[in-house]
C-alpha cells in the first residue's frame, strides 16, 4: 500500500484549519484523524513552539481579518443576490 509522506506546512495548515474543502478533501480519512489526535504536549520540543504557534495564529487571524474587510462588499452584494 502506497504511504503517502506530507510537507510539514500541509500538517500545520490542517491543523490551523486553513485548508480549503477541495484540499481536505484529497487526505485520507485515516490521515486526518491520526493528524486529529496527535498529541503536540508528548513530543520533546514542544515548550520551544509554543511561542511560534501563538504567532502564527496571530498572523492567521489578521490573514483572515484582512481578507473579509477586504471582500466585505462582495460578500454583502453576493448574499444579497442570494436573498433576492
């Protein structure tokens, strides 16, 4: 059986949830559910991340933030079409 080996972004980018339906989509279900249960806290290291994981979700919310102000008035207008 072909195993599948996984760019370390694409973990991170499951696991932060930013990764489109289409891409969740193409991961095993049996991948995504040992990525779901991993347990960052067991591995050695872990104390030495938890500063960067705090600002890459920083950085993922001003991402997210930007980008609705962003398309704001295309949402509005696309939701209002969808209402009429």
């Amino acid at each position: 059986m072909y195993k599948r080996n996984y760019h370390p972004l694409v973990i991170l980018l499951y696991v932060s949830g930013m990764l489109d339906a289409k891409q969740l989509c193409k991961l095993p279900k049996t991948t995504k559910h040992n990525w779901n249960q991993f347990k960052h806290e067991n591995y050695y290291g872990n104390d030495w991340t938890t500063d960067y994981i705090a600002q890459f979700e920083a950085i993922k919310d001003v991402f997210s933030s930007k980008f609705f102000s962003r398309n704001k008035k295309r949402i509005s207008k696309h939701a209002w079409r969808i209402s009429a």
